[in-house]
C-alpha cells in the first residue's frame, strides 16, 4: 500500500469465509450461530456495502491505482468497474452490466460485486466473481440483506446469483484466468490515466 503504483491480480480464494462490510450489522446481516458452529473465519472489510461468503468458487479481482486528492471516489470506482467489464467481453463474458450500486450482472442477476476504499493517495477496488460459488452456503451463513438494489426485487440468493461456470460450461478456469489477466494488465496504464484525468 506504501507504493503508489498501479497493480491489478486476480486469484481463487482457497476457503470458505464470510466477509462483513465496515459498517455492516451482524445481528441483522448474518447467521452467527452456523457460522460459529462450523468454525468459518469472519473479516471485516475497509469498505462498505453488506456482507457476502467467499469460497473456494470465488475469482478475486483487485486492482490498486494512485488517486492524489480527496474527490473522485465515485467517478474512479465507475470508470474501474467499466475496465473490468470492456476485458470480461474481450474474453468471452459479454453482457455484463453495473447494476445497483456495485454489483455486476448478466440478464438481472449477480455474477460479482464490488467495493472499493481509498487510502494515503491510493484507491483500493476488489470484485468477487463468482465463478462456481457454493448457493447453499451462502443461504447458511447470510441473512437476506436489511438493504438491497432496487434490481433485485426480494430474490431469495439462489435466485439472485449466477455463476460465470453456469454461462459458459465450455470455458477452462485457468485459461479464463490467464486470459483476463493478460487483458487487465495491457488497459491498466489506461485505466490509470482515465482515473487520474477525472
């Protein structure tokens, strides 16, 4: 975080975790009491917005990009969301939108969300695609959310989320990985430049 450069990694997240918001409510977000009953790990994010699971199904996306000033949060997380979305279409994942806040959907439903913080001149963003997530999990150890985008219209999460696998059951997960790596590393220079323009 000390060095103000440009970086972007993607990687599988190797275990089952839940992942409160920094404003985030357990008693209203979360189910405790499976989640202490089966040992899995709770963190506190820098960002906001609510609480999600991570598993081993999970793609994470983080990108760090030099932000001097105070202002622009908005308009960086935007122009950030759109650079992932422009390099899934070039590998084969088109359609995506932002919907709500932060989230990135296909056809009304979630494949990934997004939050994003600022620190000491760098602006930090991580999405969660979810490639093949666990459903059940999520409905174990996740209340439905006390807010919610409009989009969403009160669906249960196994019919609010959509994983990539379930799209494109053709599609190899280290290629894809390769792949959307090699894209989001050539446009980062660009992105820095668009985000450091507004």
């Amino acid at each position: 975080r000390t060095e103000l450069v440009s970086r972007v990694r993607i990687y599988e997240w190797p275990v089952v975790a839940v992942v409160i918001g920094r404003g985030g409510k357990q008693h209203l977000e979360l189910k405790t009491d499976n989640i202490a009953g089966d040992g899995i790990t709770l963190y506190k994010r820098p960002g906001g917005g609510c609480s999600v699971v991570l598993d081993p199904g999970n793609l994470i996306i983080s990108v760090t990009l030099p932000l001097p000033g105070l202002g622009g949060i908005k308009s960086a997380f935007s122009a950030v969301s759109q650079y992932l979305i422009d390099s899934l279409s070039r590998c084969g994942v088109e359609d995506v939108q932002q919907s709500g806040v932060s989230d990135l959907t296909i056809a009304g439903r979630k494949i990934g969300g997004s939050c994003v913080y600022r620190t000491k001149g760098l602006l930090y963003y991580s999405t969660t695609l979810l490639w093949e997530h666990n459903a059940a999990l999520v409905d174990r150890y996740l209340q439905h959310p006390p807010r919610e985008p409009d989009y969403r219209n009160g669906r249960e999460h196994k019919k609010f989320m959509l994983s990539l696998n379930e799209l494109h059951p053709k599609l190899d997960l280290e290629s894809f990985k390769e792949l959307l790596d090699n894209e989001l590393k050539s446009d980062l220079p660009d992105l820095e430049k668009t985000v450091n323009s507004i």
